[in-house]
C-alpha cells in the first residue's frame, strides 16, 4: 500500500510528536520514583533486549525480572538451538578466514592463479565460482590494456554497436534458459548451471532479477552460495555476516549477549569497506567480540589488538620501527644481535604508524580527556611495531615480527617500558586497562547505552568503583548498573531514542515478522543512515538520540514500519491478525486498542492515540466501502502506524 496524502500527514504528525516528546523527556532530571512491576519487565527488555516479543511480557513477570537478568547474564545457560537453526543456512558464519578466502576468492587469490603462482582447486564446485571470477578478471585486463593503448573513439563506438546489437539476443536466450531451469528439481538446476560456460552463467545471474528466490529454493545453503558465488564471491561473505547480525539481534533467548556484541563491537569498531575486512569481520564478531562481552575488559582489549582485521583497519599491521632491522634492511639472523651490516633496498612500506595508538587511548581506553599526550601516542605506536599479519588477503593471522619492532625502551604514562619484543605491547594494555580513566570512559559508554544519554554522575562512579575493584569485570560492572534505583527510575522508561538498528529489529520482534532472507532489511538500514558494520570512522555510531532524531529520518522509519507490516519487505512476512483468532473487530477503535497493548503493552500518550484514532475512517485504514460498510480494518496499517509511533522510537 502506497502512503496517501491523508496517510503522509499522520506520518508528519507522529514525526513531529517523536520530536515534541524527545524534547519533554531530556529535560526530565531523576526521578526517586520506581517502576511498577509490568514497567520493570517492559524496560528490561526495552534496555536489556531488542524489545519484547509477542507474549513476552508475560513470561518475564512469571519468571520474575531479577531471575530474566540473571539468566541473560550468564548466556551460556541458555538454549538458543532455534537461532542456530535458523543460521545453519549461513555457512560462511562458522568458517575460519582461511575458508572463507578458499571458498570465495578475493580479487587478489584469481590475480595469483592467473599470473601462475597459484592452482585452480580440484573441487568442481569451488573450481566453477574460480573460473567464473577468472573470466571477469581476463575481461577486467583486457579493457584496461585497450584504454592504455588508446583505442580511439571510432574503434570504441564500433565495438559498442555491436555489443548492444548482440545484447538482446543474449537476454531472450537467457530468459528462455532461466525458464527451463525452473521445471527442473533444485539439484538438477544447480548440475546445469555449474555445466554452463562462464559467460552462459552471468547472464543467467544478471536474468534471475525477480525470480532469483524462486530460482533458489529447495537448493541446500552450499548450493544457494555457490550460485551467488559465480556472480560476486566477496558479495556472499559480506550479505550473510549482515544477515547472521539481523537474525541474532531478532530471534536469539540470548538478548543481553547480543546487545552488549553490538556495543562491543561499535566500542571497537572495524569498517567493513575497507580492503581484507570484508573477509576478516566474521572471525572478529564470533572469537573476538562476543565470547569477552561479559568477561574481563583486558582479556577483551587484548584480543582486539590481536585482531587481524583491527591490525588491517588502523593500519598497525604496516607500522615499522624506524630504528628496526626491517627499516635499516638489515636481513634477518638468528642468534645474532644488531649489526651494521650493509644494508639492503628501504621498503616501501616502512614507516611508523599511530592510528592504532592513537585510537586505543583516545576510543578503546582513556577517552579523548584520559590524561594522554602526543607523546605517548608516539611511544604507544613504538610499542606495537612488529604486531603484524600474515598474508592478510588471504586468510593469514597475527605474528609477531622482532625485525620489524622499534628496539630500546619507551615512556608510556610516565611508565618506562623496557625491551621485550611483544610483551611490550600487553604491558602496556594492562596498565590502559586498569587506570582509573579507563574505567570512567568504559562505564560512562555503558551507563549512556542502557540508562541515558547524560547518565547521573553517581552512578557511572558506582560503577567506575565496580571495575577498578573487580579488575574489569564486564559482568560485575553491569551488575552494579542493574541494583542502581538510576535504572530502574520512573522517568527513565521509554526515554532512550533507538537507533535504526535497534528500531528495526525491534519492530521484526514486535510484530513477529517471520525473516527469511534479511538483506532487504539490511539495505533498509543502509536508507536509514546506519548500514551494519559500515562506520568508516573508529568512533563507531553515536548511541545519543541527536544522531538519530530529525524529519527525515522519523520519515524513514514510519515508512519502514509500514512498508514491514504491509508485506513489502522481501523475505520477511508478518500476520498482523495474529492477535485476533475469532476475527478482526469491526470497529477500527477496538483494534487500535488491541495492538496499542500488544506493541507497546498500553502505554500509548493520548496525542498518538488521537492521531491515529482521528484517521481509523480514511478508506486506506478502514478498508470500507460504501457498499460494504462491515468489512473490518486494515491491521497492517494500523500496526505500522503504532511501530512508527513516538513511543515504540524510545526504548
């Protein structure tokens, strides 16, 4: 259903009660008051989860909130084998890098197999996606030779001509070929199109546009890949990482677990648009990130340094020591200490390197005000040389090269750290890790993801207190936050704006959008100004409501919410009538109030409510005819409506 212009202005009206009421709610100072019971368990799923799901409310005052937050603080203890079925359909999500180069070749790997430095497989399935690329690579070369050589003008037009002549012959034919295929079983389909020549399969894959869901289902997931595989193979890599992040955050019991993954994650942001990260990101998300959300924070900052894909997207991988043997070129001995030995070519790649200094005290530790200068991100930087990669573009890890690291001592804080190759390095995140303004940065970031956006002074002191006493347990730090009254104050509830991500996931819950393929939600999050692991800078995105609240952005989200529960989301399908099993009520107040408290367990201001009251007789929300004057409302619009609405924006 395409937005009217009655329906346009409720959405203005909403959008413009999002900002009224954000306004209201930062000017409220802490209230004494706490929440009633039903609050308490719509909050902590509003704060602690990606919002409730149908009847989940209810379950958590049976179980008791207490008890819900200590089962989600201890994940382990929780079945989640419904998500891991759902993410059996995404391979890429448990392969190691290597496998992942091996299986969906980068640019790099087809480039090495056809200078001759490297083989096709033998397997006939990874061998069809590696002559696929080697044909768009010789065709890549070819083009950039005749442009070297300077075709001309003439030459180009003609070759043009004929290539257009030739282009809709190419397209019927492929047509006629894609409907062939589909009479055929899955594996059938699959065996021909392995069988096709390399250009016969791209234009099959450029035909597919509408029918490619048809085209694929009933194929296993290696199956479905492959094919995605002849046409992109980095494309697969990247859309299920994306995919794997929406299933989580929507379907997975273990809620906190993925809450405190993505802040983690944007605490310690890596781009996945950035060369070998788009291969590196699923490895960092599953052996970096989540398994230290809960655990202590050096363990978590040490694995981060770690990190290839941290080391490739600040560039640490590349810092080289200026007084190193590496920079000197003085070749590598074993037994042997620094020598002046005639010295062999500079490479081209030294040089020392202080983004990934820098960012470690100014975002991953201290803070911006933490008390650090120049100097000791100059030192900090001499510290981590020769923390490197092997091969990082095709699928290598962390190693520490001696030849490459700054020799003698260094001044960190006032901290002399004397000469010991890579222990130099954990010296000094121990000693980031326990100052006092780690520990203040750190806890003002939690206090700011789950309680406000200018959280109470004494309560990111509490919790300060809690990691420096604890040595930086996550667990106990969130603990503290949790036994506050801070959080659990009255004028807290509903006062978070979301950000797309959670907004969005949050509606998929609400509703209980059934998601088989969630690309089209990634790429509506794109729209909305939040595309999943695409922050290009380290800060990672702004989880404060000024980042977020503005007219085209509210316009953006009400159009998602519609969009959602009127079944155009490709992939994703939602029964908004699920809630009304003897039929929907024929009058369309009755069912605004049903799903005012299914989605927002009642708690809808008497603006929204005579907003959208005032609209329930527009022909697009009432379904009505002059003719017919019982046919009952249109749920899925009423729904969408109340998913864009001012209260279901806050969490």
């Amino acid at each position: 259903m395409r937005m009217g212009r009655q329906t346009s202005l409720l959405v203005l009206l909403l959008g413009s009660s999002v900002l009224t009421q954000l306004a209201l709610g930062k000017s409220k100072k802490s209230a004494a008051f706490q929440m009633a019971e039903q609050k308490r368990a719509v909050h902590a799923l509003n704060r602690l989860a990606f919002g409730p799901r149908p009847g989940d409310v209810d379950r958590l005052l049976a179980m008791g909130v207490v008890r819900w937050i200590e089962q989600q603080l201890h994940p382990e203890k929780i079945d989640d084998s419904a998500l891991e079925a759902r993410l059996a359909a995404l391979p890429t999500l448990r392969m190691s890098t290597r496998e992942l180069v091996e299986n969906f070749p980068p640019e790099q790997v087809i480039k090495a197999i056809a200078d001759g430095r490297q083989s096709l497989p033998a397997d006939p399935v990874k061998r069809a996606v590696y002559e696929a690329q080697l044909e768009r690579y010789a065709e890549k070369q070819e083009r950039k030779q005749q442009e070297a050589q300077g075709g001309g003008a003439d030459s180009a037009s003609g070759s043009e001509m004929m290539s257009n002549h030739g282009a809709e012959e190419d397209r019927m034919a492929a047509e006629e070929t894609r409907e062939a295929l589909l009479a055929m079983t899955p594996d059938e389909r699959f065996k021909k199109v392995l069988a096709m020549s390399p250009e016969q399969q791209r234009l099959l894959i450029s035909s597919l546009r509408n029918k490619r869901y048809e085209f694929i289902d009933g194929m296993s997931p290696r199956q479905r890949e492959t094919l995605m595989a002849l046409n992109n193979p980095q494309q697969v890599v990247s859309d299920e990482l994306l995919q794997g992040k929406i299933l989580r955050a929507t379907y997975s019991e273990r809620q906190l677990q993925e809450v405190m993954t993505d802040f983690w994650f944007n605490h310690f942001n890596v781009f996945i648009g950035k060369g070998a990260d788009r291969y590196l990101l699923s490895n960092y998300e599953r052996e970096v990130i989540r398994p230290h959300a809960f655990g202590k924070f050096e363990d978590l900052l040490v694995a981060t340094a770690h990190s290839p894909a941290m080391l490739f997207y600040l560039d640490n991988w590349l810092s080289v020591g200026p007084d190193s043997d590496f920079a000197n070129g003085i070749p590598k001995r074993a037994g042997h200490s620094r020598q002046t030995n005639k010295p062999l070519r500079q490479s081209k790649r030294s040089g020392l390197n202080e983004n990934y200094g820098r960012e470690l005290m100014e975002l991953h530790t201290l803070g911006v005000n933490g008390g650090y200068t120049q100097k000791d991100v100059t030192e900090v930087a001499r510290v981590f040389t020769g923390w490197t990669l092997k091969e990082p573009n095709q699928g290598g890890g962390f190693i520490f090269d001696e030849r490459k690291h700054e020799p003698g001592d260094k001044i960190v804080l006032g901290h002399r750290i004397k000469p010991k190759g890579e222990k130099e390095g954990l010296e000094v995140l121990h000693i980031l890790a326990h100052n006092p303004s780690t520990a203040r940065f750190i806890c003002t970031k939690l206090a700011t993801r789950f309680v406000s956006d200018d959280p109470p002074s004494t309560l990111v002191d509490q919790m300060a207190r809690t990691f420096s006493k604890k040595d930086g347990d996550i667990r106990e730090v969130l603990k503290t936050m949790l036994d506050s009254p801070e959080f659990w104050a009255a004028n807290e509830y509903r006062v978070k704006v979301k950000t797309p991500l959670e907004f969005a996931v949050s509606a998929l819950r609400a509703s209980g959008a059934e998601v088989a393929d969630a690309m089209p939600i990634a790429h509506q999050l794109q729209n909305m100004g939040m595309p999943l692991y695409g922050m290009q800078p380290p800060t990672g995105y702004s989880m404060k409501a000024d980042a977020w609240v503005n007219s085209s952005a509210l316009l953006g989200r009400m159009n998602f919410a519609l969009a959602l529960t009127a079944g155009r989301l490709k992939g994703t399908q939602v029964d908004s009538e699920r809630l009304f099993g003897s039929g929907v009520p024929d009058d369309p107040r009755q069912t605004l109030t049903a799903l005012e408290n299914s989605l927002l367990a009642g708690d809808v201001s008497k603006q929204t409510h005579d907003v959208i009251g005032a609209q329930l007789q527009d022909p697009r929300i009432s379904r009505r005819k002059l003719d017919d004057p019982a046919r009952p409302p249109n749920v899925g619009v009423i729904e969408g409506l109340l998913l864009g609405s001012p209260e279901f924006q806050r969490r």
